[in-house]
C-alpha cells in the first residue's frame, strides 16, 4: 500500500480503519492491484483500540433496534472504515 494511503489510517497491530474520504482512495487502489475486498467494518477509534459499534454486523438478520439505538451514542464522531481482504486473491 502506499505509503500516503497508509498514513491516513488508524492502525491496530495488523489491521487499519480510514476515515470516509480515504477509504474511498484504498478501495481505489485496491482494485486497481486487483486485491479482493471480503467486507468493511466500521470502527470508531479510541486511545484503547477499535470500538465496534455493532457487533452483530455480520449477522444476516442483524437486531435492527439495538444497533440503531447504539448508534445514537456515535452521533457526532466520524467512523471509520476497516477494509478486509479476501485472502483468496
């Protein structure tokens, strides 16, 4: 990855999260390498790590009551968005 593409993101020991405008850039060039995308979280950082705010996002069926009513405590912080790979590419 770039090195300016990877200068924006919030790290964690192995995974990275981007705010919306440079996310948009990864998957930009992610496609132009030809790099599989499985699925994004979304992340809110902190100085502990990554706070996921809806846990259950990979539920097919997810509780939609409980995630909007946790969201509600994320209004005025931007998300972030960690891209994860398909390793099969």
């Amino acid at each position: 990855m770039p090195r300016e593409l990877a200068a924006h993101g919030f790290w964690t020991e192995s995974e990275g999260a981007w705010p919306r405008d440079a996310a948009l850039a990864v998957l930009e060039w992610l496609a132009s390498e030809g790099i599989g995308i499985r699925g994004i979280e979304i992340w809110m950082p902190s100085a502990n790590g990554p706070i996921i705010p809806t846990p259950d996002f990979y539920s097919w069926a997810p509780p939609v009551g409980r995630c909007g009513e946790e969201a509600k405590g994320y209004r005025g912080r931007e998300p972030f968005f960690c891209i994860e790979l398909d390793n099969e590419w």
